[in-house]
C-alpha cells in the first residue's frame, strides 16, 4: 500500500511519513504542481492513494492513473481535478470541506473592513504625515461607516453562513443573500428568503462572494454585472479566482463603477506581475491566503490522515464527491 503527494504546501512532509510510517505505509512526496500529465503519472504509477494540493489531475492524468483508488484533494475547491475522468475510471475522489471555514471567513471581513476603512490608503498616509510633520488626510476620503449598510453574500453555504454570522454585530441595515441552491437546512436558519443576483448587486454596499467556481459560476461578475452595482460599493472575492473577470474589476474601479474591491484568489496564481489589478490604489490584494492560520494546517493534515486511515480498514473517505462509485477500500 503506498500513498504518493503530488505537491504540497507545507514546510516538510516529516509528520505524515511519521504517521503512515506507523501504518505500514509506504510514502513519496513530489512537489509537482505545474507537472505535465506525463511527468504526474509516472510519480503516480504505484500510487494506491493519491493527495494532491494544486496539481492539474486532468483526463489524461486519470488514464495513466492503473493503480490509483483515491484521490484526496487537500483544501475545499477541487476544480483542478477532472471528477468526471476520475469517476470514469473509477477513482474516488474526496476533499475537505470543512477546514479553514472560519479562516476564510475572518479573510473575507478582513477585506470588507480594509476596503471599507481604506486601510492602504491610510497607512500610507501614516508614514506621509510622518514625513511633512502634519496630519495628511485629503488622499482618504470619502471614507463610508459600515453601520446602516447593506451587505450582500453571493452563495451561503459553509464559508457565506459564517460571514452571515460574523458581521452581526456591525450594526448593518440589511445583510441579502443570493444563491440559487441553498440546502432547506441553511434557508431555514436565515431571516430573510435569498433574492436574485442582480437585485443584490444593485441594493448592497458590499459584497461577498463565496460560490464554489464551475461553469456557470466562472466570471459569475463581469463588466455588465459591475454596472449594475453602485459606485460606491465594496467587492471582495475569497472563493476562486474565476468567478471574477479581474481585468473588468480593474477597469470597473478606474471608471469609477466601483469604490473599491479585496481579492484574494485568481484565476492564474499567483498573478502575472503585469496584472493591472496589482497596481490599483482601489484594490487590496491577498496572495490566497484565507486558508491560512496554524489551527488549520494542522486540522488539514489530521484529516487527511485520517482519510488514509480509513481506507486501511475499508472505509470510504470523509467527503466523497463523487458518491456513485463503489468500491473495495483498503489494503489490497
Ligand atoms: N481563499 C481561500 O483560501 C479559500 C479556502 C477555502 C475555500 N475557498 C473557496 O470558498 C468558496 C466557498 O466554499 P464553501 O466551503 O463555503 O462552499 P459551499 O459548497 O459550502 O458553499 C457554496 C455555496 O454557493 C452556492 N452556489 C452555487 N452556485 C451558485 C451561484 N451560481 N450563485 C450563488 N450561489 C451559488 C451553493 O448553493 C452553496 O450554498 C469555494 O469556492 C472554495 O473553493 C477559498
């Protein structure tokens, strides 16, 4: 029985060689995040399990894959695994949706409090004042009080519900919720009924997206979708970087559509240095860091070790995601 990282963030991999170490697993780590197909199949060839962080698992990567049973993504997107292909083949694949929420969610109000107070622009003018030997204040304003505002999340599922929760004490006037597929259980718990996208859009002084990315959520806000917001709005984005076209962002804030925005994921990453973005007084942002905190590291590692663990004894993973397959776990 063997277990194959594909890449990895973490410092070192010492703890879990430790740990399947103990279970009488063998264990390689590759740091292969921009691999090719070919180079990521060979590394796997006797992979009984595979975790992988940001390696591409595409449908040429599943083909080649003989061995492999599982598949455990470390984080809470898998859109850079092909399910369907893994599926196909009949490869499990699970991931770990409930790490890092609370993470993710203190990032993302972070960002709505950096945008709102104009942090940037405000330590700037710290060090500005410092150097003239007077207050300097004209670059800051306007600055808008979050209190009496309206608070729009785009998709409330684990990490939006947390940022429902989170912001109650900010004295806002109206937190909307939009997400077309929310469960009964989370409908229930929220005051108000979730309303269309471009209602929310038009009514909120900020909003926070946290959609998973697919195809119908891929550039979800995009220039007609800004046009619609009012100029004065705050945009934050911690979910995945191509549920926004950032290049439309950036014009949106140089035009004026928008006051301001907090990114913290992109579509390419880390970003071309060239990216517009990256240099616009508007925009605060993150190297997708709204994972990080060393509670959740560590939460991570144990889980996924604990997905290894009950494979031995023939158990499924935690969080399968694709359910329908069924097969023999564990030691051959
Ligand atoms: N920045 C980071 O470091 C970081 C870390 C973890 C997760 N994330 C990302 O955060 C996002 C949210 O994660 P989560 O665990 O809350 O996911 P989740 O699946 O629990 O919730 C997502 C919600 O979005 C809703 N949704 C789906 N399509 C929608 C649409 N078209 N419009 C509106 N709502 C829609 C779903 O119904 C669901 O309620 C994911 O994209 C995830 O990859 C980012």
């Amino acid at each position: 029985m063997k277990v194959v990282v594909t890449d990895y963030i973490e410092p070192n991999l010492d703890w879990e060689m430790d740990q399947f170490g103990q279970m009488g697993v063998d264990f390689a780590c590759y740091q292969m995040k921009h691999a090719c197909a070919a180079e990521l199949v060979q590394a796997a060839a006797d992979a009984d399990v595979l975790i992988v962080n940001m390696a591409k698992m595409t449908q040429e990567v599943m083909e080649g894959l003989t061995r492999t049973k599982l598949i455990i993504r470390h984080g809470v997107g898998y859109d850079n695994i092909d399910v369907a292909a893994a599926t196909r083949m009949g490869i499990v694949v699970s991931y770990m949706p409930d790490y890092c929420m609370h993470e993710v969610a203190e990032q993302a109000v972070m960002l709505i409090l950096a945008c709102q107070r104009k942090l940037l622009v405000q330590s700037h003018l710290a060090a500005e004042s410092s150097r003239q030997g007077k207050w300097v204040f004209d670059p800051v304003y306007p600055v808008h009080s979050l209190k009496g505002k309206t608070l729009g999340i785009i998709g409330c599922g684990r990490i939006g519900s947390i940022v429902h929760t989170m912001v109650q004490g900010f004295h806002l006037n109206r937190i909307l919720v939009c997400d077309p597929y929310l469960s009964d259980k989370r409908r229930q718990a929220l005051p108000d009924d979730p309303i269309p996208l471009d209602t929310l859009l038009a009514e909120s002084d900020i909003v926070t997206i946290h959609t998973p990315l697919g195809p119908e959520t891929y550039h979800l806000l995009d220039q007609p979708q800004f046009a619609r917001m009012k100029p004065t709005a705050i945009l934050v984005n911690t979910s995945r970087g191509g549920v926004v076209n950032l290049e439309a962002l950036d014009r949106a804030l140089r035009e004026g559509q928008l006051m301001g925005a907090g990114i913290d994921v992109y579509e390419e990453e880390p970003p071309n240095a060239a990216m517009p973005l990256l240099h616009n007084p508007k925009a605060i942002c993150t190297p997708h860091l709204g994972w990080l905190s060393e509670e959740s590291s560590w939460n991570i590692r144990e889980k996924i070790v604990e997905d290894v663990r009950r494979f031995l004894q023939n158990e499924g993973p935690r969080y399968p995601i694709n359910k329908e397959i069924q097969i023999q776990f564990g030691r051959a």
